[in-house]
C-alpha cells in the first residue's frame, strides 16, 4: 500500500486549472521529488494534500484512508507536516518555543488539568520537551536553542522550520523547497538530514524543488510538472533527459 496516493486530482479557479488530473502513488520510505517551472502547481498540489484548498476532482489518500474532505486542522493527525517557500514561524518566540509549537498535535491535557498542573499533564509535557530536544540535538541547533528566530540567520531559520515539522512526529513530511535560500554548505547539510530523516525516523518524504543537485542527491524518483499536468516521472536522469521535460523549461 501507497503511504500517499493521488487519485485524478485537480484544481481550477475560476477559469485557471492550476492542477489537472495528478494520479501518482508514493510508498512509504521513499524520498520523492516534484519539480518544474514556477507556476507549474507543484505547491499547489501540496496545499490540496494539506487541505489549503479542496480539489475540484480527485481523491487524496493517505495509507489507504481518505482524507480528501477532512477539516484542514485534522491533517497533522493524520501523519503530515509540511514547511513552506516563506518561512512561516514566530520571529519573536524562541527556537526551543517555536519546536514545541509542533507538539500541539498530542494531547496535554483539557484546560482544568493543564491549570492544576496534573501528573499526566507533567507526564505529557516532560515527553514533549524530550522529543523537541531530540529534534535540536539532530539538526544541530544546540546553540540556538534559546534564542528568538527573528533574529536569526536565514538558513538557520529554514532549519527552525524544518525541526517545527519534524516535532510533530510526522509519517509523510512535505518539504515545499526547502533549500531555497541556502547556500552550497546549507544544501548539502540538508540533503544529509533529509537521508537521515528517511533512515533513521522512517518519515517518507515528498519535496518540491528547483535545486536539481539536491535532487539528484536524495530523490528516488522525481516527477515533473508543466501547467498543472505531469510531464514524466522517474529518476532524477531520465527526468531530466525526457523531451517533454527539456521543452517546458527551454521552450522548443
């Protein structure tokens, strides 16, 4: 069974059809990669997985259930993280605060057991704080912990986001380009993480990016988009040697 499955899935609005009928099946533990031209859908098809919008048409499946319709706060239950191409935490919060914000998905408690204070609600928050302190130990943000984000470097921040989606003990992690921004060292400490992520905690991973290096690095198979419809799918080298591919970057 396919861990995430698209069954015919588009978008349109208005008269725009941003996705069009993308059925692709990505099994579990595999490190998958959507690439394309600006304005090809591919974020668009992950904020139809997260529940941003609601496809048109088409079924999103994840391990066999379907969750095309369920309440956008539901999707974290259901195993799915996601960072974004703008980076999306609180400047002001520090970066151990901004981890724990991913711990939100467990339940801590109702309100009267979180004021007194309960065992079980010590219980809960002692393990969130140890799974957030796994999560900087494993991205090496040590000597971040403390600090507010605003005020941090930009590939650090990146990394901020990326430990966030982690804390919340995701099965599937949509990374929605996640080296932008970055320089060489950055990217290549990244493709490392994301192996390690797939290694280690068993997250299947889906990725959009323009970095074909990183690509090349860590997907296993690499599907491409032009106008909301999929143009090929494979390796990252037949991919890019397929002519259709070629056209809808440099034009025929």
């Amino acid at each position: 069974m396919s861990l995430l499955q698209l069954d015919g899935v588009s978008l349109r609005v208005g008269g725009l059809t941003a996705v069009r009928e993308v059925s692709v099946a990505v099994p579990q533990g595999e490190i998958f990669a959507i690439i394309g031209p600006n304005g090809a859908g591919k974020t668009s098809l992950f904020n139809i997985i997260t529940r941003v919008f609601a496809p048109s048409a088409g079924r999103v499946l994840v391990a066999g259930q379907d969750i095309t319709a369920v309440p956008r706060h539901h999707v974290v239950r259901h195993g799915i993280a996601r960072t974004f191409q703008n980076i999306e935490l609180f400047d002001a919060a520090t970066v151990l605060q901004n981890l724990l914000l991913g711990r939100h998905r467990f339940p801590h408690g109702g309100f009267t057991a979180q004021f007194a204070w309960t065992p079980a609600v010590r219980r809960a928050e002692i393990a969130s704080r140890a799974a957030v302190e796994r999560t900087i130990d494993r991205l090496e943000l040590s000597a971040y912990r403390n600090a507010p984000v605003g005020g941090l470097p930009y590939g650090v921040r990146k990394v901020v986001e990326l430990g966030r989606a982690l804390a919340t003990e995701p099965r599937l992690l949509l990374l929605d380009e996640p080296a932008s921004g970055l320089n060489p060292e950055e990217t290549r400490d990244l493709a490392f993480w994301i192996e390690d992520i797939r290694a280690e905690l068993g997250i299947t991973v889906v990725m959009v990016e323009h970095d074909m290096s990183l690509v090349s690095a860590v997907a296993d198979r690499v599907m491409c988009m032009s106008m909301g419809e999929v143009l090929a799918t494979g390796t990252a080298a037949e991919v890019q040697a397929d002519p259709a591919v070629i056209a809808a970057y440099l034009g025929t």
